[in-house]
C-alpha cells in the first residue's frame, strides 16, 4: 500500500476510531444500511494495514456499542456477521499479519459463536505486536467505569484492599483497556461532534479530531490529515 506524503510524522502510539457514517454513506447511494457497514468493514482493513505499516503501536476502534442494540434486528446481525467473518479471516492470516486482538466490552450478550471466535483471536494472537487492535463491542464507556467499580467493591468486601486505597492507576487496571496506553488521539468521522460514550476514562487528556468525512470513505489520506492534526496541537496536560 502507498504511503501518502505525510506519513513521515511519527504517528501517536495509540488512536482509536469512531467508525461513524456507515448508514449515511449507504443511504446517499439508495442501498441498505447493511452495505455501509461492509463498506465500513473495508475501510477498517485498510486502516489497520495503514496503522501496521505506519508502526502506530494500539488502534481501538468503536465498532458495537451498549446503545447499538436499540437498531433493527437486520442491522445488528449484519454488523455481527461482518465482525465474525472478519475474526475468521483475522485467525486464518494470523501467521502473516502479526496483529494482536483484544475486546473491550461485555462480549456476553454475543452469539456463542462470535464469543468464541474472539476468545480464539485473543488467545491465539498474545504473541503477536505489530500493532494491537481493541475492538469495542457492545462497549459504553459509562458501563465500564461502573463495571470497575463494581469489581472493585467486590475487592473490598473480599479484604483484598480497603476503600481509600483506590487511585486513579489501581481504577485503571479494573477498566477493558487494564495495560494499554490511554489514546493520544481519537477520531470522529462524519461530522458529529460527540463523544458518544467512547473510552470516557482514557480520553482525559486525548486529542479529538473530528471530520467531515464517512467512515467508508475515510483512507490513509484522512488518517495522516488526523495525525498532522494531531502534531499542530500542543498538548500540555494541564501544565502551561
Ligand atoms: C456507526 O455508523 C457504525 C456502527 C454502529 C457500526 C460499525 C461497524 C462496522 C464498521 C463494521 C464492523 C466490522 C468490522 C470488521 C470492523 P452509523 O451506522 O451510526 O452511521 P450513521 O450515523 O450514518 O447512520
């Protein structure tokens, strides 16, 4: 794959993804919602070669949410079917493609089938790091932070720790994302400019790009635009 002109800066370790306007994208051409999901499905791949190549280290991407379930049933079965035959496909390049795979979110109200398939791409794929992909499925932000501090209660009440010894780096380890970097950058395509319940916890200190773009048309173009973006901001933590 070609590498556009920017791709010299160094990109940010870690960038995670909205993959918004999948339905719009299909819309705009009188197809099913379905099909803007394939399509976005696509662009996915060619993202994370891109990211592979460019040695960005961590991409989490938002691809089911908690509130995702609320579409038709036709909708939902399409984005699980896409993800299985991605999975399958991920576990048979395995070999060549060096990608690790991680899930963040409750993965039990998946099929049994794609459950196990992502057991398997987890487990098969520990070894691997050419880049990690975190895939968000029915992941919400406000869902994980209240899982942590279930966990975490759970903890106390076992005597494992006592209440004020929780911090903000013993809360992390309780989160998804339990070792992985916070996200230096994210991106929103399709123009909305919202969190929508995305990596709540981490994103503290992460640079947003939004654009205008659908996801199914975003490329590496727009990803070296997002991380030129990302180089033209300043980003001081809270310090001066
Ligand atoms: C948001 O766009 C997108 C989703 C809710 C699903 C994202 C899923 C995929 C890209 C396919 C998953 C498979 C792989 C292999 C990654 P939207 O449907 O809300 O778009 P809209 O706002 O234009 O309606």
């Amino acid at each position: 794959m070609a590498q556009t002109e920017n791709a010299v800066l160094q990109p940010p370790r870690h960038i995670a993804i909205i993959m918004d306007g999948n339905g719009r994208w299909a819309k705009q051409r009188g197809l099913p919602r379905t099909a803007g999901h394939a399509a976005g499905a696509e662009t996915f791949r060619t993202i994370a070669n891109y990211c592979r190549t460019l040695g960005v280290e961590y991409l989490t991407v938002y691809a089911f949410s908690t509130e995702n379930w609320k579409r038709s049933q036709e909708e939902v079965s399409g984005i699980m079917k896409l993800l299985g035959n991605y999975l399958t496909e991920a576990l048979r390049d395995m070999e060549k493609n060096h990608v690790r795979f991680r899930f963040f979110g409750d993965l039990s109200r998946l099929s049994p089938q794609l459950q196990k398939l992502c057991a398997e791409a987890q487990d098969k794929s520990a070894g691997f790091g050419d880049v990690q992909v975190n895939f968000c499925l029915n992941y919400g932000g406000r869902d994980e932070i209240v899982r942590a501090a279930r966990a975490f209660a759970q903890d106390v009440a076992a005597g494992k720790y006592q209440p004020q010894d929780l911090s903000e780096s013993l809360l992390s380890g309780y989160l998804y994302s339990a070792g992985v970097p916070d996200p230096e950058l994210i991106i929103r395509p399709s123009g909305e400019l919202r969190t929508s319940n995305f990596l709540l916890w981490q994103s503290a200190y992460s640079e947003y790009v939004f654009m205008d773009v659908l996801w199914p048309d975003f490329g590496p173009r727009e990803l070296d635009r997002a991380i030129e973006e990302y180089h033209r901001r300043n980003r001081r933590f809270g310090g001066v």
